[in-house]
C-alpha cells in the first residue's frame, strides 16, 4: 500500500474485532450512519429513469426490496448495543470478524443497504461523461472510456445469477472493474479491498419486468444513465481521502 494507513485503516470502536476495519468517510453513501439505519429517498422520481429503468421496477426496488435489506439489518443488530454503534462501512469491512450468529445478516443486508444506497445516488436519467480526475484514470487504465464500459458491461453480464458489476478503487486509487455475487462488495474483501465507485444491480429484480431474461440488453442501456458528474465528484472524495 502506498498511502497513509493512517487513513485506510482505523480502530473500531468494537473491541472484539481482531484487525482494523476500513472507516473512510468518502466510502459512504449519503445516508449510511448507524443503527438504527433507515431507507434513504429515491433522489428523484420512480419514472426518472425511464424508459432505461420503469417506474413500477424502481417502486418495488426501492420500496421492497432495498427496505427490506434495511429492517433485516436492523433486526440483525437488535439488542446488540457494541454493533450498533458501527458505521455501515465499518460492519462491512470488518464483517468476517463478526459474531458468527450476525455475520451472514450483516453481510446480506447490511451489503444490500450499502449496494442500494449507492445505486440510487450513481444513476440519472441522462448520464454524461467522465471528467476531470476520474477521466484521467479511466484512460490511463483502460486507455478510453469506451474501453472500460466493455469490460464493466462483461463483468455485469457475466456474474453467474445474482450479484452485481462493479467499478472500484484500491488503496492508490487504482481503478478496477469486478463483479461480485448476492449482496458481496469489494469493501469486505480480505485480500484487496476495494471501494465501489459505482456498481450496477444484476439481480432479476433489478431488470425482469423490462427485460425479462435479456440482462445484456438491460446491462449496455444502463450504461446510458451513470451519473458521471456525481462518480467523477465521488471519486475525487476518495482521493483527497486517500492520500490524507
Ligand atoms: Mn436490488
């Protein structure tokens, strides 16, 4: 690692935890505090997105599924006063140290509160371009634009079943694309971690009363509404953070 460890890796408040976890302002979605969490607003309409993402898919992604991920998380940390007083960010980096009864909750709907929280905020009806920083580091990884959504779109449509594609940044802001299966995310890698820069939902609920099985169609559609003003600002947070 060639920045500070200062900034990577901090103590958690919970003394059971073996090893440091990641709390990185700058991984946070917006609302990710602590418990109890509740379910951010959509930042814009259930229609917005339309006719890449329906109204009545992003009603029941939001309303059901993403706040089902929520009350389950909750539920999980239920009378447990030392887990509640970790960030989102700190459950999910530290969840392989978890108490074993919560660990599986945590990172099922603990990754589902992150994944989601995420995924509202990276998407607008008319996604724009990279810029600045994050522009610079797409060429010089991926040498275009063009080139890395290829390879994003191949991870996304790829990932066997459920899961999600990623685009992430390690330790020296590095950019990488992966996948990931179920609730997964690159904050709660062992080995490697990374931070989800913007991801995209390749669950069937994300995309079937739309596309039914055609996830590649869904998958290169999407890619019309990131939000490129808000992951270029997002990511040039991560820097600053990064290099303290
Ligand atoms: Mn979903």
């Amino acid at each position: 690692m060639t920045m500070t460890r200062r900034d990577w890796l901090r103590s958690s408040s919970a003394a059971f935890l073996s090893v440091p976890v990641v709390e990185l302002l700058s991984a946070s979605p917006a609302h990710a505090a602590e418990w109890p969490f509740q379910l951010p607003k959509l930042p814009y309409a259930y229609d917005a997105l339309e006719p890449v993402i329906d109204a009545r898919t992003m009603e029941i992604h939001h309303d059901r599924h993403h706040a089902g991920y929520v009350r389950k998380l909750n539920a999980a940390l239920e009378g447990k006063p030392e887990l509640q007083k970790m960030t989102l960010v700190e459950l999910l980096t530290g969840v392989n140290q978890l108490p074993e009864e919560v660990r599986t909750a945590v990172r099922n709907n603990g990754g589902g509160n992150y994944n989601h929280s995420l995924f509202w905020e990276v998407m607008q009806k008319n996604g724009g371009q990279p810029k600045g920083e994050l522009k610079k580091a797409i060429n010089d990884t991926f040498s275009s634009v063009e080139a890395m959504l290829e390879i994003f779109q191949k991870a996304a449509i790829g990932q066997f079943g459920s899961g999600w594609g990623w685009l992430t940044v390690g330790p020296n802001g590095k950019l990488s694309i992966i996948s990931t299966p179920n609730q997964d995310n690159s904050l709660m890698f062992m080995v490697g971690r990374q931070i989800p820069l913007m991801g995209i939902d390749v669950w069937e609920h994300a995309y079937y009363l739309k596309y039914q099985n055609k996830r590649a169609d869904y998958v290169q559609k999407w890619c019309s509404i990131i939000h490129w003003d808000m992951v270029s600002d997002r990511y040039n947070k991560i820097l600053k953070e990064l290099k303290g």
